[in-house]
C-alpha cells in the first residue's frame, strides 16, 4: 500500500494561474505567490503530494491543475 502512495505523490502537477487575486484576501494572495505564480496565466510545475494539492484546493476559483 506505501508503494502505491509514493508512485502517486511521486509525479508533478502543472497549475495555471487564471484569475486575479485583486478582490482577495491577503491569505489567498500569500498562497498563490507561495506556489511561484508571479503573473496570470502562467503554468508552474509541482510535485505531486498532498501539500501541494491541499494549497490549490484553498484557493480553486484562482487555479487550475493543467493535464
């Protein structure tokens, strides 16, 4: 079973920036930075673990995860 985990957190995700943060809250601006986003539309990649997926799920009406 840990197997399977570390082949599933083991990979990257891409994120895309899509919205702005202008009428957010400091904390969901703070995250987004935090995740190396600087400008809109831009696509980073991540490692895949459940940090990372748990900082895209706070803010899902800002970023999405890119196939």
């Amino acid at each position: 079973m840990t197997e399977a985990r570390e082949k599933k957190e083991g990979g990257k995700i891409r994120i895309q920036w899509y919205r702005s943060t202008i009428c957010c809250n400091k904390n969901h601006k703070t995250l987004v930075r935090s995740l190396g986003l600087t400008y809109l539309n831009q696509v980073v990649e991540r490692p895949d673990n459940a940090a990372t997926r748990g900082m895209v799920l706070k803010v899902p009406h800002l970023l999405r995860i890119v196939e």
